[in-house]
C-alpha cells in the first residue's frame, strides 16, 4: 500500500504540476502578447520624442540668435540714450536760466547749476556752493530755504505767509508765472509746469536786465509826460500872458490909426499894429503846432459856407495884395453848393496859410484860388482846392521840405520874407486829419500851385442859390484888366442867365456900347485904368436904364460922384452876393442911385431906447481899449473889473449883451456864466442874456469848456473891433434897437473859429 498511495499521490501531483504548467505557460504567452505591444508602442513614442526634441532643439538655436541681436541692440540703443541724456543735460546745463525737475511727490528729482546757484552759500557750508540742494528734497522746502535763508526779497512780509502762498501756487494747474526780486537786486521769472505724469518742471529766468530797462523806459515815459505837461501849460499860460497885453498894443495902435496922425506918426503906429499881429500869428502857430504834436487837435466838423469863408480870407488878405498891386481871385465852381461840414475854424485855416503864402511870395500878377468838385454816389463831395500864385516859386529840391517843421527856402529869393515855417507844417496836419492830402507844384521864377483834396458832405441846408427870386436882366457888359477876373465874373453872370459881353477897359466897353447899346448891366472895375469916373458919366449918359456896378478890390476908399453908380461889387464877387443884387435890380426896375455905397441899405427903426452892454475885464488897459472900440455908438457900456460884479451888475440891471472876459481874479468868467445861466433858469426861456467871452486862451478844449459854461460865442484876444460891433449889432437887431449909422450889417457876424 504505501507504494500504491504514493504513486497515486505522485501522479496526482504530477498532474497538478502538469495543469499549473499549462496554465503559467498562457499566462506567460499573453504577458508577452502584451509586452510586445508595449514594446511597440514604446517605440513609436520614441520616434516621436526625438522629432520633437529635434523642434525644439532648432527653435532654441533661433532664439539664441535673437537673443544676441537683441542683446546688441539694446547695448546700442541704451548708448544712443545715455548720449541723448547726457547732450540734453549739457545744454539744460548751459541755460542761463535755472531748470528744476520734481516727482509727483514734490522730490527733486534733477536741477540744474544755475538753479542750484541761487542757493548758492546758503546753509553755511563754505565753499561748498548749494551743496544743501539735494536730489529728493521736498519742493515745499526748497521755497522754505529761499525764505528763510533771505534769497527772496520778501519787502518785510512774514516769510511763513510767502511759504504758504507759495505752494498755494504751486498746487494750481496751470501756474501761474511770477515774477520774485531776490535779496541781491536781482530779479527772477517763475515758470511751472506740470507734465503729463505729474512732474513738475520748473523754470527760473533771470529778468534784471529787462526789469531794469522796463524801470528805465518808465521813468523816461513818466519824465517826458511830466515834460509835455509842464510844456503845454506854459504854452497855454504863455499865450495868455501874451495876448493880453498884446491885445492893448495892437488895439491902442488900431485906435491910435484912426486919430489925426502925421505921415510919419501913422507909419509908426501901423507897423506897432502890424507887428502886434504878425507877433500874434507866430504865438498861434507855435501853439497848433504844438498841439498837432500833442496829438491834441481836435476837429468840430459843423455845416458851414465855404464860398463865403474864401471871399472872407480873401477880404482880409485884399489889403496886402493890393499894397503889392497883384489880383485876388476866387473861381468857385458854379455847379458845386457852397455849404459843405468841416471845422470851418481849421477850413480857414488851411486857405488863410496857403493864400497867405501865395501872397506873401508873389511880388506881381496874381494869386488864384480854385475850388472844383464832383458829387460822389454816397452824396457826399469830393473837393479839389488850388491856391495859384505867379510868384517867386520855389525850387524843385524844396519841394519836399517845405511841409516840414521850422523849414524855410533859404536862397536869395526868398531871404527877405518872414515867418516861422510852421504854416505848411501845420496846413499838412490838418488836410491830412480831415482825411485829404495836399501837394505842391511850383516852377521857380514863374510860381507856384498848392492843392489839396477833401471829401466833406454837403450841410443839409446847402443849394447854391437858395431863394427864387427872379432875375430879369437880360444882357451884361462888363470891363476888367484881369483875364482871369474876367472869365470868372463872366461864367458867374451867365449862370444867372445873362448874355456877357466882356472887355479889358472901361473904353473898349463904352466903344461897344456906343455900337449896341443893348444892356441891363454894366460892370466896371475900379482898378481900370483910365479914368474911372468920366467912364461912368459916359456910361450912364450912353444908358440911362441900365445898372452901373463898380467891382472894386477896396470899396472903403472908392470914391464915386453921387448917381453914378448903383452898387460896389467887393471883389472877389461872392457868387451868392452877385445873384442877390441881380435879383434885387430885377425885383425894382427904376434906378435908384446910392450916393455912398458902403452906406447901409435901410433906414433902421427909431430907437426907442439905447442897447445895455455890460463887459467884465479885469485888465485896465483892455477895458480901455473896449471902450474905445465902441466910442461914438448909441450905446449904454458898463465896465465892471471881475465876475462877480458882473453877476450882480447883471441882476441889477439886466444889461441886453454881455462880454466877458474868461480870466478875471475873483470869480472868472466861466463861473459867471453858469451862475447867470443858474438864476435865469429859474426865470423861464424869455431871460437869456447872449453872453460873449474874450479869451486869451488857445488851447484845444477851452472852447468846449467856454461853451459848456452857458457861453453862446466867444471871441479870442485881440478883440477885433468889427466882431465886437457885429455882436452888438445882431443883438440890436434881434431887440428892434438901432445902432446905426457906423456898424456893419449883422451878416458881418460869424463866430470865431
Ligand atoms: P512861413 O511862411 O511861416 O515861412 P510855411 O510853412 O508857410 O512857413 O512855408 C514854408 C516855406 O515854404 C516858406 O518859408 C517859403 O520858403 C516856402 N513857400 C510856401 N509857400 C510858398 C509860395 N506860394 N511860393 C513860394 N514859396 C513858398
């Protein structure tokens, strides 16, 4: 048995061994299947690996490449930089200027030296010049240091109030420049800015220089206002101081004139008398000229009648032209109105110099002043004025200069004429301040043309010939010397609707009477030549219904036998004037003779009581002088020596015109006015007294303030005895009193300029 059993349990553990066999033997099979897959897997991953590693390793071989050229250009750029930085700091280094940079913290961030130099030896570290500026300081002490370390001026101010203000400023945007006087006299120009990213950038300019000049500049400015001032009121005191006593001298003179003089002793007193004026008329050409200079002349443009004004100026320049034997003709283009606006003052003016100098510088032939014009579409006009002489004439290098100031032609010709050089100077001004331009034409030897043009609008009221009355004379005759004279007299009659037979002498004019008798009016010159008064006898026999008028330069010392002549013409003939005394021959056809034809041309009213003038002047000599002016004339004059006794002369008596003179002690004239003007004010319209002020003063803007004190004229010293008389003539007229028989028609009367 044992052997049996152990068999059997040989052979089954045989089996047992067998069966584990098989089994380890799939199982190892199949571990292998698997292993091989992995295997195989594996090696793919490999393969994959090794692309990619091969990728990576190309891209990092790039990057290398990169990595250099950007290292390289960083090196160069970062060398580019520091050389932009370091030019940058040179020249902000170079600033005379100082230039500060600050963080948004307010730490300095970078300063430059002569920022830092106006610290310089502040903090007492010798020598080490603004060592305590430092890179990282706060901005608020900074300003602090400048404070208390006395680098800023503070002009005794709390240096913690300055501090304060100071970043007061600085915490603004924009900040606003300011300007710091340092404690060594110098003076700086803070600018701030801020930058984009906060910074503040700071800029010092050291301004002493242009504050010193500006200083300078302002001083001089301040000193030469001073100086202006102190000039024009000596001027204006100077022409007071003169006037007045020159009005005594030239006044006295002109009575002096009119007493019974030797030859000699009339001699003597008229060139008193016409030094007296020429003295006048230099004292106001240095005053306009000063004024011009000042910038201080004003115009008062206002309607006035230009034609008028000419025949005017030519009226006072007659005598001049006629003691030097030349002709004085106006030609005032007959299709322009006469009444334009313009200063008339400074109209007169400009004719006064330019007509003035024609005659002055014209020894023989005559002097000619043109005025022609065309209307524009705007309505106003533009005027073209020639002042035409046959004088000395001035040469062409002349030309020029003589609009200058003090510039006269000095040559052999000219040596012996007077005057101050400034009456082209000042004519220049004002053409050129009425918008108008002047020239000169001259040839020397045989005269000269002056010219200036003007645009002005006509006065409202203007048309040549107003009135409609008629004009029935038909055909003229007339005589004069001067060609000239005689086409304009001769184009003035046809525009009035006359036929003219024009002649050179009274003969040649009776020849052709006697041939065509034919003739309404017959116009004679009195400068003609022949015998003036046996033409007219011859005239007025050859026709007994005709008008016989005489033109005449100087009619006060025109004689005629009675019943020769109707009229005198006052040369030059006033266009306005001719038609008038045509229209008065149509309007009475009978000849009524005048005897005397400065005689006035109605018999005046009864007087029913005297005219109450009342003057006030202070000056003994001028009330002297005033009184003599109105001598002889049935007047009652009152002569009172202040203002206030004006005023109470006045409401005592209530005189019917009043003179007054501006300058009196006391009370002045102007103050009198306003308080007359003050008391009648409460009377009602009917108690206005015409109150006429005597000035010596000639500054621009006294007129206003004349005006302006209730004053309704004024007349400037010296009193022209003419001008008194027409105020006192229009008054009496106004009243219905007379004072005939020796004043001048109230249409003498204008108002001085
Ligand atoms: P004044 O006449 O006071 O010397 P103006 O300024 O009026 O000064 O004239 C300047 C100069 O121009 C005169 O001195 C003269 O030499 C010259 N002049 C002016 N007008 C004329 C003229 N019509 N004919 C010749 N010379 C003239």
């Amino acid at each position: 048995m044992q052997g049996a059993e152990r068999l059997v349990k040989e052979r089954r553990a045989r089996l047992a061994a067998e069966r584990l066999l098989d089994q380890k033997s799939r199982e190892l099979a199949l571990a292998n299947d698997r292993l091989s897959t992995h295997a195989l897997r594996l090696s793919e991953k490999v393969a994959d690996q090794r692309q990619t590693l091969q990728a990576v390793q190309s891209e990092a071989a790039e990057l290398q490449g990169t990595n250099v050229q950007m290292k390289s250009d960083l090196a160069r750029a970062l060398s580019a930089a520091t050389l932009a930085q370091r030019r940058l700091w040179e020249a902000v280094e170079t600033f005379r200027d100082g230039f500060a940079v600050f963080d948004t913290d307010q730490r300095l961030i970078i300063a430059n030296g002569a920022y830092v130099a106006m610290f310089a030896g502040q903090g007492g570290d010798e020598g080490g010049a603004g060592t305590e500026l430092q890179a990282g300081m706060l901005y608020s002490d900074i300003i602090r240091l400048m404070a208390d370390g006395g680098i800023v001026d503070l002009g005794g101010r709390d240096p913690a109030d300055w501090h304060h203000e100071m970043m007061e400023r600085a915490g603004t945007d924009p900040i606003p420049p300011l300007v710091l006087g340092l404690s060594d006299g110098r003076s700086l120009r803070l600018i701030d800015r801020r930058g984009e990213t906060g910074d503040l950038v700071c800029l010092t300019a050291d301004i002493t220089e242009t504050v010193r000049r500006e200083a300078e500049l302002e001083e001089a400015r301040a000193r030469a206002e001073a100086a202006s001032r102190a000039k024009s009121a000596f001027l204006a005191n100077m022409s007071h101081e003169i006037r007045t006593p020159m009005n005594g001298v030239v006044g006295m003179a002109d009575l002096l004139c009119e007493t019974s003089l030797t030859e000699e002793q009339r001699l003597f007193a008229e060139t008193i008398k016409s030094s007296g004026e020429a003295l006048l008329t230099i004292i106001n050409d240095v005053l306009d000229y000063s004024k011009a200079e000042a910038e201080r002349l004003r115009l008062s443009p206002e309607p006035f009648d230009l034609e008028r004004c000419l025949y005017e100026i030519t009226l006072l320049l007659q005598p001049r032209a006629r003691e030097k034997g030349i002709d004085l003709l106006v030609d005032f283009d007959l299709f322009l109105p006469t009444r334009f606006v313009a200063d008339p003052g400074r109209m007169r003016q400009i004719l006064t110099n330019l007509i003035g100098n024609a005659v002055k510088f014209t020894p023989r032939g005559h002097v000619l002043t043109r005025v022609v014009g065309l209307e524009r579409p705007d309505g106003q006009f533009d005027l073209h004025v020639t002042v035409e002489d046959t004088g000395i004439g001035i040469a062409e290098a002349n030309l020029e200069a003589i609009f200058g100031e003090f510039n006269q032609v000095e040559d052999e010709a000219n040596r012996t004429f007077e005057g101050t050089g400034l009456g082209l100077a000042i004519t220049r001004q004002l053409v050129t301040l009425m918008g108008g331009e002047i020239w000169v034409e001259s040839e020397p030897g045989k005269g000269s043309c002056f010219g200036f043009r003007l645009t002005l609008p006509a006065a409202e009221d203007a048309g040549p010939l107003a009135n409609h009355r008629p004009v029935t004379l038909r055909a003229a005759v007339l005589a004069d010397p001067s060609m000239i004279g005689r086409t304009i007299l001769t184009r003035q009659l046809e525009t009035c609707g006359l036929t003219v037979r024009a002649h050179r002498s009274a003969a040649e004019a009776l020849a052709d009477l006697t041939a065509n008798p034919a003739c309404d009016l017959l116009i004679l010159d009195q400068d003609d030549g022949g015998d003036l008064e046996r033409a007219l006898a011859a005239a007025r026999r050859t026709l007994p219904d005709a008008r016989i008028l005489v033109a005449s330069a100087d009619p006060v010392h025109l004689r005629v036998a009675d019943g020769l002549v109707d009229a005198v013409l006052q040369k030059p003939v006033l266009r306005s004037e001719l038609f008038h005394r045509l229209q008065d021959f149509s309007a009475s056809p009978s000849v009524t003779p005048s005897a005397s034809p400065s005689a006035p041309p109605s018999a005046a009213p009864q007087p029913r009581r005297r005219l109450r003038v009342l003057a006030a002047e202070d000056n003994r000599t001028n009330q002297l002088v005033f009184r003599k002016m109105v001598e002889g004339l049935p007047l009652d004059l009152t002569l009172v020596a202040n203002g206030r006794q004006a005023v109470d002369h006045w409401r005592a008596d209530r005189p019917d015109l009043i003179f007054m003179d501006i300058s009196m002690p006391e009370m002045d004239g102007r103050a009198a006015a306003r308080l007359i003007r003050e008391h009648e004010a409460a009377e009602g319209d009917a108690a206005h007294v015409p109150i006429v002020a005597m000035t010596a003063h000639a500054l621009q803007g006294d007129s206003d303030d004349i005006l302006a004190a209730g004053i309704d004229h004024y007349l400037t010293k010296p009193l022209k005895k003419p001008e008194i008389l027409a105020h006192m003539a229009a008054r009496a007229e106004s009243l219905g009193l007379s004072l005939s028989p020796d004043v001048q028609s109230p249409a003498a009367l204008r108002d001085p300029g």
